[in-house]
C-alpha cells in the first residue's frame, strides 16, 4: 500500500491533507509519487490525520519510493 492509497482509502484530497499539514498540495503530491518524503516532524501528524500507525506510514512511504524507482508512479 502506498502514501497515495492510504490517503485514498480515507476518501482524503491532497488539498485537505495539505491544509491540515499547513503544506502545499505540490508537497503532498511529491509523497504520493515517490520524488519527496514528509520530514520526520510531519510522519506523526500525517499518521494521525490519514488514522493509520506511523509504523504503517512510513511501510507505506517506503513502498511509494520503491514504486517510483521501478516506474510504477500513480498519476
């Protein structure tokens, strides 16, 4: 499962999510293809916001860096 999946999953926009995170919606894309990650200060906040583990996040975020790397972005 990826950033962009879970935040899907919970019927979540990118725009609210930035919003919340006080970010831009250009960041929050950023995580979802796998060219940025959320700073170590954001993982909890993201976490709680998308109501999944940190540990579940960050598994997440790895498998998003790991899909950008073999081509696989979500558009």
């Amino acid at each position: 499962m990826t950033v962009r999946d879970i935040r899907k999953e919970k019927k979540i926009t990118q725009q609210y999510l930035a919003n919340k995170l006080f970010v831009s919606q250009k960041l929050v894309s950023g995580w979802e293809t796998g060219n940025r990650e959320p700073s170590v200060l954001i993982i909890p906040k993201l976490a709680k916001i998308l109501s999944c583990s940190i540990e579940e996040l960050v598994l997440a975020i790895i498998e998003t860096k790991r899909g950008c790397e073999n081509g696989k972005v979500h558009s």
